[in-house]
C-alpha cells in the first residue's frame, strides 16, 4: 500500500451529496474489509442543510419504512473520521480546484437533479408539472415549497409507468386522515387534503408487461382506503409480442406478476370510493391543450413493436382526448452538469469506467450519476461498492490525486470563510431533534422545516459532537 492512508497520512475522501449512494459510499470506505489499516477522513458535502438526499426528498411520506434506511447512515455519520458540511455547494461555495487541491479522491454523489420531458406542445402549461417537482414539492425540499399546486379539476393525469407515477397517483388519492399521519410538508397537506380530483389516470405508453412499477408499489394502488384501481380488461390482453415474452425465460418475475396483479384489478368491481385511480395502457401524450393553463390531454394509441430486439411503442393514427386540469409527467429524473465535471449529454451522467471518472485521477462517481436514474434505494450500496474497490485499486496502484494542502484544518477554515452558515452534522441533529419534537406533539414521524432559514435557525441549536 501506498504510504497514503497511515495515521500520518490519512486518505482523504471528499463525497459531494449525501443521499444513499454517497452515504454507501463512506460507509464502505469507513469499514474498509479489504484495508483493514486504512486510515480514511470523509468529508460530505451537500447544497442542502439536510442529509440523506431522496431518502428525505423524494420517498413518498406514506412510505416511513422506507425511509427507515436513514438509520443506517445515522451510523456512517456517527464515525469519528466522518464530516458533514450543509448548506455548501459545489460551484457556488466550492470550485472543483479547491476539492481536488484537497482531497486524494472526490467522488461525486449528486444524483439525477431534473427530469425528462415529453417534448410535446402544452407540456409548459400552468397545470403540467414534473412529477419531481410535485414530489420536492411535498416532501418539503426547501426551493419548491413556494410552488402552487391547484387541486381544483376532477381529473389529474399521470404520465409514465415507475414507482414515481404511483408515488404520485397514491398522494392523490391518499385522506387527509392518512396524510396527516405522515411527514408530508404542512404546507402540502393542506393542499392535498383540500384536492378536488376524484380520477388519476395513469397512461402507460407501453403495455401492462413493460411496465416498470415494482409489485409491492403496484399492489398499493389496489390497497387505498379512498381509491378504487380500476384497469379496462381489454388493456391487460396481451399483444402477441408481449405474451411471447412474458412466457419467455427472459421475462423478469416482477414483470409476470405485474400483469398477474393488473389482470386481478381488471376483473375487480369498483367498490364506490371516492376517487379512482385509472391505469390505462399503449397510450402517448401527444398534445396538452388548453387556452392558459391545462385544459384537456390528447393521446395516441399505441401498437407495440420490436427494434433493436426490444419491444417499442409506436403510434397508430388512433387519438382520443380527455379533460383534465393536471398533467404530471413523470417519465424519469435526469442528471445534470456539475462544475468542472466531464457529462455525457446522451446519457447525463458523468462518464466512467466502474466508477472512475473518465481521463480524470482520483475523481469517481457513485449512484444515479454514475449509471442513471434506475434501481430502488438498496441498489446503491453494491455500485457504491464498486466504486469505493476502484478508489481503493487506485490507492494501492499509487494513482490517486496529488492534492496539495489535504489537511481538514485547511478545509474547515475555507469553509468557514466560504460559508459561514455551513451545516455540521450535529447541526443536523438540531434539526432532525426540532422537527422530531414538532412531530410528537400532532402524533406524526416530524413536522418537517421546509425554508433555508428555518433549516439554519434550527440548526443553530446544535450541540458539539461528543
Ligand atoms: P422509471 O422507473 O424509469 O419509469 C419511467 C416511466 O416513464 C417508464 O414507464 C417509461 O416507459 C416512461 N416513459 C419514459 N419516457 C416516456 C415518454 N416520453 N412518454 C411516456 N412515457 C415515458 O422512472 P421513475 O418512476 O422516475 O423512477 C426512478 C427510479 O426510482 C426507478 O428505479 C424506481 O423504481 C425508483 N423508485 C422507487 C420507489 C420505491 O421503491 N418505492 C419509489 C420511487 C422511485 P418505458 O418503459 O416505455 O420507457
């Protein structure tokens, strides 16, 4: 091993973002099996005040268990090499330079910042939306809880067929009784609560064995207390291309018992609830109309056919349109551009090779920016993983950064003067305590900060680490 990672010289590793594949990330390098010795500093950097990324940005409140996975970083930040620097961004507080002239190795964690578009007239519409903003939205991300979201019309549309769509089709359809057990922003909860939208259709532009919601995600659609699912039983009639693949070895289990699942909801009988929530297939988009804010949808209908040896949705001559106030489109999240960083446009990643960015030393990549927005929270801690053994490769091989000042007393002093309103960890447990304590009093998990300033007034509070 290279003399970096002694006690006299400790690897220094700089992760930019902290939600699961950057907290995987310092997990693994902080209990480093294969370097039983290594002496590692991780520092963490994220715009937010907040730690823990979509784990407290984008899992739906209604899913606590999910978010449960926060207690597993708990113990990665708890490490006494471990850092956390809120409310710091790079580009803004921090360059590229100042990381690289500091740490051996900055892996870059940021995840998929924006979403993808439908590139169709209307799409900007008063009343079309990102799924992703709706989701920040409710979830309290600090730069969208000034959006105004109008419940008013009967009709919401959701486009897309991913755990997001039914992440968003089950907030709307959830009571207030059960909102108001959960996280959601106040500021969001009594909006939803308020709604008016009694149908959510869900348009899937291919079929019922393309879709890529998980089971138990699909399976919640048919549990609402307030929402009855309902699917055309012509829609769950396989496509001979889609049939000849799900009784194909190829077929995935999730997508076999996805159309088992869509098959029993097509045979159910509405039971009367209030809302309903509408699954409709081989459907695209092609126009939003209205005069100055979403009025009616227009759709194609779609055939399925095979390029490239996948099966594609292609438009036949048939449309149809319905009225509806709302349009989330939620067809994917998509990374962005970081400061200094090479991208790929095509792909909107940063481009690597297992987790090493491409012709750069000692800079890698982990989670949706390394391989884009795909897979559930867990699939995170095996690519941070590789990423973490190709850092390590590169430590044994001597071919890390050769940064010029890695001392943490030089960094906690640019950051001081960088930001003064830079959020440590146990600034967060201020937070975390604060919104805990909020929370118990109306019997919900916490009542969330949702503006910067509140974040840093709160954090104020913290108390030194131990
Ligand atoms: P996703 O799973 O990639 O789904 C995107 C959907 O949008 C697909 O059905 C896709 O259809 C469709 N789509 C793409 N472009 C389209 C277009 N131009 N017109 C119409 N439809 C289009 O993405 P996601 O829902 O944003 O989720 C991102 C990741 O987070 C996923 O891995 C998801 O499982 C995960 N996630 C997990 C949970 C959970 O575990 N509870 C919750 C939320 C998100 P095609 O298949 O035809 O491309």
């Amino acid at each position: 091993m290279s003399e970096i990672g002694t006690s006299e010289r400790p690897l220094r590793v700089a992760i930019v973002g902290s939600g699961p594949s950057g907290f995987y990330a310092a997990g693994h390098l902080l209990k480093c099996k294969s370097h039983p010795d290594l002496c590692v500093q991780v520092d963490m950097f994220d715009r937010l005040p907040t730690p823990w990324g979509l784990v407290r940005g984008g899992v739906a409140p209604d899913h606590p268990n999910i978010k449960a996975v926060s207690r597993v970083y708990e113990k990665t930040a708890e490490h006494p090499e471990f850092r956390f620097y809120g409310n710091v961004e790079l580009g803004r507080d921090l360059s590229h330079e100042d990381l690289t002239d500091r740490y051996h190795a900055v892996i870059y964690a940021v995840g998929a910042q924006t979403d993808r578009r439908m590139g169709i007239p209307g799409e900007d519409l008063p009343g079309s939306w990102a799924a992703t903003e709706f989701v920040a939205w409710y979830n309290g991300h600090p730069d969208y809880r000034d959006l105004e979201f109008d419940l008013s019309s009967e009709r919401a549309i959701v486009v897309g067929n991913g755990n997001v769509a039914t992440d968003v089709a089950r907030m709307l359809a959830l009571t207030r009784e059960e909102l108001a057990q959960t996280d959601v922003a106040d500021h969001a909860l009594e909006v939803l609560a308020e709604s008016n939208v009694t149908e959510i259709v869900v348009l899937g532009r291919r079929g019922p064995a393309q879709a890529a919601f998980t089971n138990p995600e699909l399976l919640e659609l048919g549990e609402m207390t307030d929402a009855d699912v309902f699917v055309d039983p012509g829609d769950v009639e396989l496509d001979p291309l889609s049939k000849a693949f799900i009784e194909s070895e190829a077929a995935h289990t999730t997508a076999k018992k996805n159309v088992d699942i869509l098959t029993g909801y097509a045979a159910r009988e509405p039971l009367g609830k209030r809302r309903r929530i509408v699954l409709r297939f081989l459907v695209s988009p092609v126009e939003i109309l209205g005069s100055d804010r979403v009025e009616r949808i227009r759709f194609a209908h779609n055939e399925l056919v095979e390029a490239d040896g996948t099966i594609r949705a292609r438009a036949t001559d048939i449309t149809e349109e319905l009225d509806c106030g709302l349009v989330f489109r939620s067809i994917g999240y998509r990374g962005t551009q970081l400061p200094g960083v090479p991208f790929d446009e095509q792909t909107c990643t940063i481009p690597n090779d297992g987790g090493r960015v491409r012709d750069r030393t000692g800079e890698y990549a982990v989670g949706w920016i390394k391989r884009g927005p795909t897979g559930i929270i867990g699939t995170n801690k095996r690519d941070a993983q590789e990423t973490v053994d190709t850092l390590l490769e590169d430590l044994d091989a001597n071919r890390l950064g050769n940064p010029s000042d890695p001392d943490r007393d030089s960094l906690e002093a640019l950051v001081a003067e960088r930001q003064p309103d830079a959020v440590s960890y146990a600034g967060w447990q201020a937070v975390d305590r604060a919104e805990k304590e909020a929370g118990e009093r109306h019997g919900r998990p916490r009542v969330k900060l949702c503006s910067f300033e509140a974040l840093l007034e709160a954090a104020k509070d913290a108390t030194p680490a131990p």
